[in-house]
C-alpha cells in the first residue's frame, strides 16, 4: 500500500504544482500526504475539487476518466481519518 499512497502523493503534487504556489511550497516537505495536519489536507483537498469541477467532468456532469482519478486523490486525503486509524490497528 505504501506505493500506491506515494504515487498517490506524487500525482497529487502535481495537481497542486498547477493551481497553488504557495500550497505545493508546503506539500514538498511530505512523501504521504496523510501525515500532514488536517487543515492543510483540507486545503489540497478544496484545490483538487476545484480541479474536478473544471476539469473532471464531461458535458453531463458525470465525471470523466481524469475527474475518477481527482476523486482518488481527494479520497488518499483522509480527511475522514479512516485510513489512519485502519494503520494504528494494525
């Protein structure tokens, strides 16, 4: 799972590296974006869905291949917290 998670992270950057100076300066310091404090996943995940919103969706409001992978991300954000806490019971 670590992998995923850090290609996860890498795609993420990426995104981020387009529409946030400022918050990308930030990312650079991680390799897993669920080690970051809550508030600032909660920033990438605001940028990403304004990235799914212009660009995530076909003409029907249902999302296109690019707007699944952008839910992807949002999800390897936790914000929930369910991924950090399935990690503490192992």
């Amino acid at each position: 799972m670590p992998d995923s998670e850090s290609a996860q992270t890498r795609r993420i950057k990426e995104v981020i590296a387009r529409r946030s100076a400022t918050l990308f300066s930030q990312l650079q310091r991680t390799s897993l974006i669920t080690q970051l404090p809550l508030a600032l996943r909660e920033a990438i995940v605001e940028e990403l869905i304004g990235e799914f919103t212009e660009r995530g969706l076909r003409e029907d409001g249902e999302p296109n291949p690019y707007g699944l992978e952008v839910e992807e991300m949002i999800d390897a954000c936790d914000l929930t917290g369910v991924r950090s806490s399935r990690r503490k019971l192992r």
